[in-house]
C-alpha cells in the first residue's frame, strides 16, 4: 500500500526521527504524475482562444489555470485525501495534515495567455512545515525538474548542481517585476538597475518557480525576487538547496516560503548578492552598490 491514501505516520520514521525516503520518493511520483496530466492539457490548449479574467491591473488567471489546479488537486487527493492543499487559485479546506501540498497549476500565466511559451507547473510538498518533495514541470520543452529532500535535485532524470561561477560581475541572474510594480515603490527597479550594472546579465522571463530551477540546473547562477507566493517558490527552494546552492531573504537571514523576499544562488556569489540589496535598500548610488560588490567579491575565484 506504501502511502496511498493517507498521510505520513511515526511508523514511516526511522530510528533518528526522519521520514524515510522512500516515503519520499512515493509522494514526488504522484506528484510527477499530477504534473504531467497537467501539462499536456495545457500542452492541447496552448495558443488556443482563452476566456481571461482579472486578479488586478495585471494579474490575470485564465481557464487552464482553473482546470489545471483541478487536475493536479484531483490526482493528489484521490491518492492522499487526508492531506491538505494550498493553491494559487482555489480555496481548500486546511484539516490539520502533516503533509500540505502547495500548488501553483501554471506559473507563467501571463506568459501562456499571450502564447509566450514560458510557463509551468509547480507542486511542493510540505510534512510538519518542511520541504520533502517538488516538482516544476515546463511541457513545452517537456522538462521535469525533481527534489526530494535529502535525495538531490534532477532534470529529467540527471542530477543537478548549481553552477560554480563567481564573482557576481561573471554572473548571469534571473529576476521579476510584482503586478503592482507601476503604484508601489517596491517594484524591484532600483536592484534591477544595480545588479545590472553589476552583473554580466539578468534575465526576466516570467516564471519564478522556472527561475529557481535555473538556478539549480546551474542555467542562471542568482536570482531574486519579491512579492512572490509560497506556490510561486515551494517546490523550487527545495531544488535549490538540494542542487548545492543557498536561499535567504533579501539580509541573508533564513528564508521560508511565506516570507516575500528571496535570494536564490551558488552560494558563491551569495554574499554579493545580499550586500547589493541592502546597499540599494539603504539609499546607495550606483557607483557605491559597484564599489560594494566588487570588495565584497574579493577572495572569489571564477571558475
């Protein structure tokens, strides 16, 4: 029966008090499988005519978003209807399970409305408020991306680790805009404009959660973002950190998905990263946050 239908218990622990892995393993394959059912509706009804609604000014949601949520939410709790969910679009009861799946069904959605193929599906797992499982599905190029904690981090089966390049100035980074970035004045523009400068290049492609799995394919070296949701970052903060590389807030203080600022990285060009931020944060011009970096990346060695 493994854990079909129910939720994790103390006899799924071994001797140190951890779930055992392969209790893991179990859950991130329904997990795959949710993801893949998915990703071939969104596969059959990308590019189509679609019916667009509006969270806000830019905030959109659209049909697919709706019933891919259903497809993935219907899959996980017909396998396990004693956990819980939390999800980008829909309201579900929270009854005290151990085990929470946190579910954005396509991150990317202003991507996929404009038929811009760049967007996936992402699901986390969650056992007693810690990352164990997730997975970032993008069907277009039919790239899964895995972790499981403590068991590493895959694409399409091969492992992953972060890249090994630094300093910052040698580094390609991924970031975003919030939807309100045109009437809040923390809209990111001002670290845009510093990293930059700074960095060898950034990358704003619309989609975190496809950001965080850059990351941990070595693809990007950094990211950062804020505003974001925890279905937005779930399943890629475990990738991340399972690929070798380091989260934390916009300080470097210790990140959890409910927290809306996130720095993703190697770790090599970590503290970089943070000492831009909180130059940018304090006021400084462009010329102080450079001056910042490139003492802060004494030491580095590319690679």
């Amino acid at each position: 029966m493994g854990v079909m239908g129910r939720v994790a218990r103390k006899s799924d622990r071994n001797e140190a008090g951890e779930l055992d892995m392969t209790t893991y393993n179990d859950y991130l394959q329904e997990a795959v499988i949710a993801a893949r059912i998915a990703g071939r509706y969104q596969k059959y009804r990308f590019a189509s005519s679609l019916t667009i609604e509006m969270k806000g000014d830019k905030n959109l949601v659209t049909e697919v978003d709706k019933e891919s949520e259903r497809l993935i939410v219907e899959h996980l709790l017909s396998r396990f209807p004693g956990h819980d969910i939390v999800a980008e679009e829909g309201d579900y009861p929270q009854g005290g399970s151990p085990c929470r799946w946190i579910i954005d069904p396509v991150d990317g959605t202003t991507n996929y409305a404009h038929g811009y193929p760049w967007f996936c599906s992402s699901i986390g797992l969650e056992l007693e408020g810690e990352l164990v499982a997730g997975v970032i599905y993008n069907p277009v190029y039919d790239e899964l991306f895995t972790a499981t904690k403590g068991g590493g981090a895959y694409l399409n089966g091969s492992h992953l680790s972060v890249s090994a390049r630094a300093p910052l100035k040698h580094s390609l980074l991924g970031t975003g805009f919030p939807y309100d970035c045109a009437t809040d004045p923390a809209n990111n523009f001002t670290n845009f404009i510093a990293f930059q400068k700074m960095a060898r290049g950034i990358r704003r492609a619309g989609a975190a959660a496809l950001d965080l799995a850059y990351v941990a394919a070595g693809r990007l070296d950094g990211y950062w973002e804020l505003k974001l949701k925890a279905w937005d970052v779930a399943a890629g903060v475990l990738m991340v950190r399972e690929a070798g590389g380091v989260v934390t807030t916009f300080d470097g203080s210790t990140y959890d998905i409910f927290n809306d600022r996130i720095v993703a990285s190697n770790g090599m060009i970590h503290d970089e990263m943070v000492t831009m931020l909180a130059s940018v944060a304090s006021g400084g011009s462009a010329a102080q946050n450079q001056a910042l970096a490139a003492r802060t990346s004494e030491g580095y060695v590319n690679s």
